[in-house]
C-alpha cells in the first residue's frame, strides 16, 4: 500500500511552470477517492485509524493547494477557492473556512455548480437547513444535477412543519426528489440510499404500509451494490432500522453490527443494538416461563419497545461520509 506522501509524489515532481489548475483538480479528488475508497485499501480493523488517515491526507492536498496558489489564483480565482474549500469539507465536521471559501466561490462564479452544493453541505453540517436548501436550489438553478436533487430530498424530510399536511407534502417532495436524481443515474449508490430513506421516512410518518418498507429495501439493496455506499455506515444503520421493523431481527443486528465496525466512534449503532437485544431476551424469557414475568421485568419490556419513532431519531443523512 503506497503512502499518503507517495499518492502525491507524481504531482509534487511538476515543475511549477507545468503546473495547472488541472492537476490541483485532480489533487482534490484523489483525496475524495481515498476517503470514499478508504475500505479497499485497508481493512476493517483499520476502521478507528480512518479519520487520522484522512485528515492527514488533506494536510497533503491542502500544502499542495497552498503551494500554488499565486499560480493558480491568476489563472481561476472562484475555482481555487472551490477547491481548497471542498478540501476542507472532505469530513463530516463543519469548518467555518470551507464555509468561507466556497461563499467567495459562488459569489465571485455564480454559475459553479459543484461550489453550491459543497456550499450547502457545509451548511447542512452547520444545522442551517434554510441556506442549504437555498444553495441546493442555487445549484439545481444552473443545471439540473443528481447531487442537488438528492440533498433536497433529505432538506425537506429534515424541514420543520407546521401542520400534518405540510409534513406529508415534504414526505413526498423528498421522495420525488430522490427518484429525479436517480434518473440521471442509476448507478449511484448513494442515491438509491436516499430514495430509501425517503421511503422509510414516507412509512414512519406517512402510513406504515409494508408495501413501503419493501421499497425501502430494495433501494437499500440496490444502495449495497455500489462499493462506495456499501462501506457508508448510514446505509447499514438505516437497514438496521428497517429490518427491525420488518422483524428480521438478525439480520437488523447484524446490519448495526456492521455501522459500528466501519464507525467505532459512531454509538447510535450499538445502542440500537444493544436495545434489540435486551428486547429479544426479554422475549424469549416470556417463551420460556409460558408468560409469566414479574411486574418490574413486564415494564422493562414494555419500555424496550419503541413508541413511534421520530425521523430523527431513525434515520442519519448522510452528505459526507464518516
């Protein structure tokens, strides 16, 4: 396996005279790839390393973007300040720079649509869902793209309502939203992650129809082909979720087992599993004494049994990756 240093090393030997605003593009996007690729480089284990390894990999992506920033600044300024801004929100945290720098970029090229959508995700992380939704229609303005739609899907199911008609009506945007941005391509992984959400969120809030959980798991499972969505620990979180509700009560334990092996810092997933547990046990012990359970134990049971879930607590929204 190469080194972060090495991953660069053929962009580091370019005299600064053949250095263009090409390469700093393809900079950028190694280090997307390493994130996004990070499971086929390493292994499971390595899984508490992963933010170390990647924010190290930025370090190296940001000195190169500093290097050449005269250079390139003259050559593009709007799009310098994309780049070193996505750079910034390769994490899942928020940062006040890459906030800063991809504003100047849509300010200075309103028609970059690829700095909207960094732009809203920054705000996405910043609890701003307002200016997100903002930026994600500022995007979807210039040209209809799959990112946009997608994010839109996931703003108006977070969007507060005011009545149950304003709920539902969201519901339904942000499922029309996610099959929009399918349309433009099938093959994403992440997408079809969202088109489930927006189905699991339409069962829960909408009607618990099982017709809906069968299409959420099929656009899960469709989500599980892409190597990419399939090492989200989102995706194996919220298949947890509809799994237990499906009562594939195994097959939702190991669903959680697996967010939490690829996120160890990440306690949702072994809180729910944990809860899925202790119920089964309960259960199988009302099996086992032919009903008969004590008082105390009676109202555990009924407490480990969740009342309707609110979208928030079910479901992460997954802009970044973890």
């Amino acid at each position: 396996m190469t080194t972060n240093k090495e991953e660069l090393s053929e962009d580091k030997a370019l005299p600064e005279k053949e250095y263009s605003l090409k390469n700093l593009e393809d900079c950028v996007q190694k280090l997307y790839d390493y994130r996004d690729h990070y499971f086929e480089r390493n292994t499971i284990d390595d899984a508490s390393k992963r933010k170390n390894d990647i924010d190290i990999q930025l370090k190296n992506t940001l000195d190169e973007l500093d290097k050449f920033q005269d250079v390139i600044q003259k050559e593009d300024k709007p799009m310098f300040y994309y780049l070193k801004g996505k750079s910034l929100n390769v994490t899942a945290d928020f940062d006040k720079n890459a906030l800063d720098l991809l504003s100047k970029a849509v300010k200075l090229d309103p028609k970059l649509v690829d700095a909207w959508n960094e732009l809203g995700e920054c705000y996405w992380k910043n609890d701003n869902i307002k200016e997100a939704k903002n930026c994600f229609n500022g995007a979807l303005a210039q040209r209809r793209n799959k990112i946009s739609l997608r994010n839109l899907s996931m703003v108006y199911r977070q969007e507060c309502a005011t009545t149950k008609e304003q709920q539902i009506e969201n519901i339904q945007k942000g499922v029309s939203y996610a099959k929009e941005a399918l349309d433009l391509d099938l093959n994403d992984g992440n997408s079809w992650a969202v088109l489930g959400n927006a189905h699991l969120s339409n069962y829960f809030l909408i009607s618990q129809n099982p017709r809906t959980l069968k299409m959420c798991m099929s656009a899960y499972n469709q989500a599980k082909r892409d190597i990419i969505a399939r090492n989200n620990p989102d995706l194996h979180y919220n298949v947890g979720i509809a799994l237990k509700y499906e009562e594939e009560y195994l097959a939702a334990l190991n669903s959680f087992s697996r967010a939490q092996a690829l996120d160890p810092t990440w306690d949702f997933p072994k809180i729910k599993e944990e809860r899925l547990l202790k119920y089964l046990e309960s259960v199988n012990e009302l099996v086992a004494t032919n009903g008969r359970m004590k008082g105390r134990k009676l109202q555990q049971l009924i407490q480990s049994i969740d009342n309707k879930p609110s979208i928030q607590d079910l479901l992460t929204v997954p802009l970044n990756f973890h």
